[in-house]
C-alpha cells in the first residue's frame, strides 16, 4: 500500500532503518576497503561497480559515466547517475568517494570498534554515502509516494577540486536547475549544517634564476634571493588580506578571518655550494563568501606580474581554485532538514561556514539551494585514525529519509 504524506509514522520509519543497519554498515565497509586514493584515482572502477550492483539490487537503473577528457589515461574517471521516485521536482543526494591518500595500509582495513567504524573515508564520506544511499532504500521500502524523484550522484575528484566530477556533470549538462528543489550532501560536518563554504585559489609559484659555483655568484641569478624580494610583497598582502571577517557563523575556534598562506610547500636548489637556479612555493588563498572571487584573484596575481616586470622570471601554476558560495538559512530545504534533524536528534543543528571548499558551490553558482549536513567530525576527516559514530550514519539516513519524504511526498 502506498503511504501518503501524512500517514508515514515516524516511529515506523526508525523502526524500518534499524532493520537496515547491518546491511548498511557492511556497505559502509566495503566501500572503505576500495582505496580510492586522490591522487592519483586509484580503483574508482571498483568502487562504481560496488556502488552500482547495489543500486540494482534495489531495482534501481544506475547510469554509469566515463568522464570524457580527462588525461590521465592510467586513472579514468567514473561519475554514477540514479533516480527514483516519478515527477518533475528533483532532490539531488550528493556524494563523492574518493578520498585522501592513506599513509598505512590498515587505513583501508575498516573495522568497527568502541561503537566506531574506523578506516580512510569513514568520516569524509563514505558512512555518509552509504547513509545516503540507504536513505533512499528506507523510502523505497517505507512505499512513499514521491511528487518528485531524488537524483542520486556520485562522482570522484572532490578532493582535488570536482573538475572531473561535479564540474564536468554541471559542464555537460547532466544537473539541471529546472524543476531542482535542492540538494543534501553528507560531508563531515560535526552535526552543524554546512550552508556556506570559503573559496580556494591554490598556486604553485616557480622562479627561475641561473645556477652557478658560489665563487662565482655575481655571474648567476640567485631565484631564493628573488623568492624572498617577492615574498615580502605577498605578506603585505597577507596582512591586508587577513583582517577581512566573515559574518557566516563558523565552529569555535575557528577564524572568521580569510586566509593568505604561504609555502605549503618549498623547495629550492640543488646544493649548499651553487646559486639556486630555481625556487618553487606555494601560495594558498582562502576567500570568505563575502569577497568577490574575480578581483581577489585578480589581485593575487598582479603582485607576480609586478614581479615579472622587475625582471623576475616567474611561472604560476594553478593547482586548484573554486568560488566561496552561501545559501539562506530560511530557505524551505534549510528548513526542512533541519526539522528532520529535530525530530531524529533531539535538537537542532547551527548553519556555519564550511572553513574550506565545498561542492554546494556548484549547486549554488546555477541558483540550486544546497546544504551539507553528515555523520562524520571534520576534526577525524584525514585524520591517521579517521572513524565515525555508527549510530551518527544510521540517524543521519533517517534524517536524509524523512526530510526527501517531507519534501517530495504528495500530500493528501
């Protein structure tokens, strides 16, 4: 019997997703144990398929895609594509399974222990996918009636940026603003909502000079000593850049100031006794949704193009940059989820300001409301012994549930 907006008892749909713990936790498991390492890529083949066979085994179509265009022939790109339910609105679930490179084998041997599921991915975001993907099997079995449908999607590359994940669904054309009410995602996100994200400009900066014996320096062109003449106009920047404030809330203790980092990374020369003939740094550019993506960058880089005037030979390398994004707090999907979390945790949750990129920001730019809310700590997220609450993953698929039931649902 198909159940009505009204009708569905939540007592029964927590009854109903206690049912599907087990199998949950074991795909949670199975999902850490493919280590799905980025970079470089590694098994997304293998984690699709997982992905895919269980979405078939709920009678689902996943659409698999080839990321087209992407370089690295060695390490293909797979984004998965699902819906269920019948009409025109659209809830989108997102979700991502890459993840950061471990540094221990045993990062993808998942275990549980202490009431915690341990392993690479545990809390950014494999739980949370799984939980996803389980919320929509809750809906499935609970026999709701949906006036829309959630669109599943899932794609690699959200730790490097989502070019050939998200963006290359948004460039093609696969996600749609019309009909869209909104999208869930379940990053870690330390049981706040994540309604807003900073934006990212990463570069890599290499001079080059002319190496030589030191004995015979004046005849060479020392780029560290170039790097530091150059450095010294970016933490002037820096200290400009660093007393602008956002007025999104964030986590204590974080800063609501924007970011300038410099040498994440350094490397210079070849050894003690020869003029370094080349110097590369990194510069790390953090932006608050209030400042303009465009002129900051802008910015950033007439400060290199200066340089290059002075006689500087200078090359910058982008490894990565994104727009700061934000998304009302009153809007009918904030809403919504956040009743669903009161209703399942007890209390509601605070909106804040993801500290680092964030893929609502591609919902966002084509006028999508979307909002990030998962079981996982942002404090264990690359953590070396990263985990999640297991109970945290099985309340957050209820929570995903009842908020695309209370969205979606005919009324009667």
């Amino acid at each position: 019997m198909i159940q009505s907006h009204k009708s569905v008892p939540l007592h029964r749909m927590k009854k109903q997703m206690r049912a599907l713990r087990r199998d949950m936790l074991r795909f949670a498991h199975d999902l850490i144990a493919i280590p799905t390492e980025n970079p470089p890529g590694k098994d997304y083949r293998a984690c699709v398929r997982l992905i895919s066979s269980l979405l078939e085994r709920f009678g689902l179509k996943p659409r698999i895609l080839k990321v087209k265009g992407y370089t690295d022939r060695a390490h293909p790109r797979y984004c998965i594509l699902c819906s269920w339910g019948k009409g025109k609105r659209k809830l989108y679930f997102h979700g991502h399974y890459d993840v950061v490179p471990g540094t221990d084998a045993r990062h993808f041997r998942p275990h549980v222990r202490a009431k915690r599921l341990y392993g690479r991915g545990a809390a950014d975001m494999k739980a949370g996918l799984a939980a996803m993907i389980y919320a929509l099997r809750l809906l499935q079995l609970m026999e709701v009636d949906l006036d829309g449908q959630i669109q599943l999607v899932v794609v690699p590359d959200e730790e490097t940026g989502g070019r050939a994940g998200t963006g290359y669904l948004f460039e093609k054309g696969y996600i749609e603003k019309e009909n869209s009410i909104g999208m869930l995602m379940p990053e870690p996100t330390s049981g706040a909502i994540w309604n807003a994200c900073r934006g990212a400009i990463s570069l890599r900066i290499r001079i080059t000079g002319k190496p030589v014996h030191v004995v015979l320096q004046k005849q060479g062109i020392n780029a560290f000593e170039q790097m530091i003449t150059l450095s010294k106009a970016l933490i002037k920047h820096k200290h400009g850049v660093e007393k602008r404030k956002t007025y999104c809330g964030v986590l204590p203790g974080e800063s609501r100031n924007s970011i300038l980092m410099l040498g994440g990374t350094c490397e210079c020369g070849t050894n003690f006794n020869v003029v370094p003939g080349s110097c590369s740094f990194s510069v790390e550019r953090r932006l608050n949704p209030e400042e303009n993506f465009a002129e900051e960058k802008k910015r950033l880089l007439s400060i290199f193009s200066r340089g290059r005037r002075a006689g500087m030979k200078i090359d910058v390398e982008s490894l990565q940059e994104g727009e700061s994004a934000s998304a009302p707090t009153d809007h009918e999907l904030a809403r919504v989820l956040n009743e669903s979390i009161n209703d399942i945790k007890g209390k509601r949750s605070p909106f804040i300001m993801c500290p680092g990129l964030l893929e609502i920001r591609y919902y966002l730019k084509q006028g999508i409301p979307a909002y990030a809310y998962g079981p996982g700590s942002l404090d264990r997220a690359h953590h070396p012994d990263e985990f999640v609450y297991v109970e945290r993953a099985i309340d957050c698929a209820t929570v995903y549930a009842l908020a695309a039931w209370r969205l979606l649902s005919r009324k009667e």
